[in-house]
C-alpha cells in the first residue's frame, strides 16, 4: 500500500507539471523557445513607419515635393548604408547611401549617439529639415538645410548644410566612418546621386533625421 501512494503521489505532480507546460493562461510563462528576430526586418519596418509619417506630414504642407523624402535612420552603424530616398508613391526605398553624423554626437560606446541643437556642439540634430538652395562652398556644391523642429531649429544658424567630403566612402563597411562638424555628409559620387533627385525637384525635399 505504501508503495502504491506513492506511485498515484508521483503521477499527480508530473500530470500538474504537464499541465503548466502546455498552459494557454496568457498570464503564465511557458516553455516555448523564443523566436529570433531579423534586424534587418527591424530596420525596414522603423524605416516605413518614419516614411509614413512624412507622407502623413506633406499631406498638409503642399509647399514640399509630394513624391520623395529622405531618411536618415541615425540608430544604424555609420559603416551602413542608413540614408534613404524614399518613394512615397510606391512606398520603397529607391536610393541609399552612407552617411556622417556629427563629431560631437559620439559617445564611448559604439552604439549610441547623442544629438544637440546647440551651436558649437559639432553634434547631429535630429528632426525634419527643409532641404534649400544650393551653393558652392568649401565641398563644392552643398545644400543649406533649414531645421523644421524644435530639435534642429538652429541649423542653419549652426551652419548644418547637406555636403560631401572625400573621407566618405562609397561602400559598406564593418567599421565607422570619418565624423562631420554636424552636418549630414555622403561621399562625392552618392552626393551625385542624391542631387538627382534634389535639383530636378520643382519644390523642396524633407529630410528628416532620426534615431
């Protein structure tokens, strides 16, 4: 008899074991291995969700070009390829490039950045910007860019202007590229490219840096 409890004692804690496992209570934990998530998917949906909302945004401010913005996602690598053109149209990104941020926006770890509006700061703003005109300066032609929010209201103040610069390279890499004084700055060909896009548009692009 004594052995006999001990067996139906045995056999009710593994069936409440059991039962726990394979429980659909949403308040409990189950042992379910976790499913990895793909960065890169991560990157494309923050990527949409900002395009999105700058569709939203020159909705009602018919003074932009409707049809393109340009992203830059400041919470990549600067290795990678982190400014976009985006077609608001089609809803895909149909140009990308590398990117500097600003000197002043680096901190000890890789992987963050920090961002001022402050003049002398050599950091990046973020917010939306109004691409302006054009002009010939130290990079050949650049782009002042006119700060839309309360984050990036000083830039042309600060003297943030859309550039390139030779220290920028064309391709991808493992490792970070050269820093800007806090202006957004691409390579002299993808500079090339962006310009596309820019000078064959009737009305002024948004640019708008995030992290």
């Amino acid at each position: 008899m004594k052995y006999l409890a001990l067996f139906f004692l045995l056999a009710s804690v593994v069936s409440a074991c059991g039962q726990n496992s394979l429980s659909t209570n949403s308040n409990e934990v189950t042992d379910i291995a976790p499913v990895e998530v793909n960065k890169d998917s991560l990157q494309e949906v923050r990527i949409k969700s900002k395009a999105e909302a700058a569709k939203s945004y020159l909705k009602t401010h018919s003074n932009f070009n409707q049809r393109y913005a340009i992203l830059i996602d400041m919470h990549m690598n600067s290795g990678k390829k982190r400014l976009f053109v985006y077609d608001l149209d089609s809803m895909k990104v149909v140009s990308s490039g590398l990117v500097a941020h600003g000197s002043g926006s680096n901190t000890e770890y890789r992987d963050s950045l920090v961002f001022s509006n402050v003049p002398n700061s050599y950091c990046t703003s973020i917010g939306k910007y109004k691409i302006g005109a054009s002009y010939i300066g130290n990079f050949g032609k650049s782009y002042k860019l006119h700060g839309l929010d309360a984050t990036n209201n000083k830039a042309f103040e600060r003297l943030v202007v859309l550039h390139r610069y030779s220290c920028v390279p064309d391709i991808e890499q493992p490792y970070e590229i050269c820093n800007s004084l806090g202006c957004p700055m691409v390579s002299e060909n993808y500079f090339l490219e962006l310009d596309k896009y820019i000078a064959a548009s009737s009305k002024p692009l948004l640019l708008e840096i995030f992290y």
